[in-house]
C-alpha cells in the first residue's frame, strides 16, 4: 500500500484535528489571522488520513492518538474547532472563504471561478469596477469573460482597460472588499448543499440507464428520498420553465457547438423554443449545423445537454436566470 504524502500545512492539519477542540484551540489562539487562514484551508480539504500516517506524524502524542484511528478533516470539524477561540463573524467570514474557490487572494479566487458564473455577475457592475477586475486576473481568464459579456457592454470594459491607469489602492481595496462580500460570499453559500442535493447533481450526469437503474433501486429502498432526489433534479429539457430573457442569457453563454449537439437530442419543443430567442439568420445557422451533424451517440447528447445545464444553474445561482426524465445508448438519427 502507497505510503501517504502530506505537505507540511497537511502534517499542521493532522495533528490539529488528531490533538482534538480542547487542546488545538489554545494554539490557534497563538497564531496570526494568516496562520489562521491557511491551516484552516489545510484542514477542511484534509479527507482522511490513515492512522499509520497520524502515528508517524504523532509520535510525542501517542497516547492521545492511540484511541483516535483515523480521521477526517471536514469543513465542519474545521468550524467547529475555529469556533473555540475566534469570534462567530470570524468564523463565518473564514469559513466562506476556505469554501469559495481556492486562491490565497481575491483576485486568485475569480481566476477560479467559472467563467459564466463570473461574466453574469460583472454585467450588473458599472464598466470601469468590470476594467478594473479584468486587470488583474489571468489574461485567458478575462479574455473568456469578456466574451461573455453583452457586446456593447463588453465595449464599454475595453475603452476603459485601454484608458486605465494605475488604479488607487483605496478604489482597489474597495472593489475587493465588493466581491468579497457580495460575490465570493454568494458563492460560499450556494457550496452548502444537504445529500440530497449532492446526489441530485451526481445523478443529472449518469447516463440514462444508470439513472433510471439506480434511482429504481433508491426507491425500493428509501422512496422518501428518492422522490426528494427527483425534485431537485433539473435536466436539459427542465430548461423550457426558462423564461426568454433568460434563454437569451444562457444562449449568449453557451458554445454554438456544444448548443447544437445538446438540442439534437432534444424534444421539438424545447429546440423551437431555443430558436425563438434567436435572431433569424442564428435560428438559420443552428439549424443547418444540428443538420450536418448526422448521427451521433446519445453520450455525446447527454455530456453537451449536462454541461449547458451546469451553466443554468450557475447563473441562477447568481440571479441572471430563474430555474423552478427520461434518458438510453443508441444513435440518434
């Protein structure tokens, strides 16, 4: 069996979860809000360690360790330790961030971000907060931003990236201070789901046997949550409670290729409805390329049909539209 590998804020975060609440938190009362910070990120993303590995790690606290086993670090027993010595806004705030994206900055953290979920947020922004941000995340970053952003809109960032000059530290420290409490702690809470969401996810992206198969199953077994689990589903078809505005959205943000692959397998409702919220020549293009593809395999269809549905939900997670099955493996004509 490999022998696990720890980094050294790793080994830090062992042996803070394997000394348990009453002992680690007088020493997290000694370190710096950094400190602070970057132990926490260790501990929350630790998963399980083999107790081998504690032992090693522990030898000078065995005894404590010897009842322990194994151990998980999870971002609860991360709170909950934090909790011990630190203030509950503290922790919250911490917390947030150590469950948005990863990054030891603000500005890493956008570079993290997907792009739509990004680009949809920035086009409610005045132009010159969208320049500044641009500027400072990674050039193919904000390259894909831009280009998801409406035309004359995206216009407006650019004239102003081209004028601007060195940004004050004030106006930056406000644009981050922005994001950090409206944006990136949005998206800290929107990570918080129960099992059932979770598993609702999951089964968006099976395949349409192994979702029928598995779910039958669930039901004979717990019906409670597998109903559940269906009602939190949202497939590809689910996007015809879109309204038109947006569908507009979505469709400004989704690959035309991935587009017309997703609505060869969809219903003829669905695919007119996508064409009315096209100009008439797009409507034309769609068309004639979902024609050209000729046959292709259901996989593809369902893979191009869950990643449109993926960027549905993260641009209602950021309010730019509101959200409110029957899936086999065979050529589509």
């Amino acid at each position: 069996m490999a022998k696990t590998v720890l980094t050294g804020p790793q080994k830090a975060a062992a042996l803070m979860l394997a000394l348990g609440e009453e002992h680690a938190a007088p020493l997290f009362a000694r370190m710096h809000e950094d400190e602070i910070r970057d132990l926490s990120i260790a501990m929350a993303t630790l998963g399980t360690v083999p107790s081998a590995t504690i032992e090693e790690l522990c030898r000078d606290f065995s005894e404590q360790l010897g009842q322990a086993g194994s151990l998980t670090g999870s971002f609860e027993s991360t709170e909950r330790l934090l909790l011990k010595t630190l203030p509950p806004d503290r922790v919250a705030q911490i917390m947030e961030e150590i469950r948005g994206p990863a990054g030891r900055t603000m500005w890493d953290k956008l570079g993290n971000v997907n792009e739509a979920v990004l680009a949809n947020y920035l086009k409610n922004e005045y132009p010159q907060t969208v320049a500044v941000v641009l500027t400072k995340v990674r050039a193919d970053h904000a390259a894909r931003v831009l280009a998801l952003l409406p035309e004359g809109f995206a216009m407006e960032v650019v004239m102003r990236m081209l004028r601007m000059e060195t940004v004050q530290k004030e106006a930056l420290e406000g644009v981050e201070r922005t994001l950090k409490m409206e944006f990136m702690s949005n998206l800290a809470r929107a990570a918080r789901r129960d099992a059932h969401e979770m598993m609702a996810e999951i089964f968006n992206n099976l395949d349409r046997q192994s979702e029928s198969r598995i779910l039958s199953a669930l039901e004979e077994r717990n019906r409670d949550s597998a109903e559940r689990i269906r009602s939190l589903m949202f497939t590809f078809e689910d996007l015809q409670r879109v309204d038109g505005a947006g569908l507009q959205a979505l469709l400004r943000a989704v690959e035309k290729d991935r587009l017309a692959l997703a609505l060869k397998g969809a219903s003829e409702t669905l695919r007119d409805l996508f064409m009315k919220n096209l100009t008439e020549r797009a409507a034309k293009l769609l068309r004639d390329d979902i024609a050209a593809l000729g046959p292709v395999r259901l996989r593809d269809v369902d893979e191009a049909q869950a990643g449109i549905v993926a960027i549905a939900k993260d641009m209602a997670a950021q309010g730019s539209i509101q959200l409110q099955d029957n899936r086999d493996e065979e050529m589509l004509p």
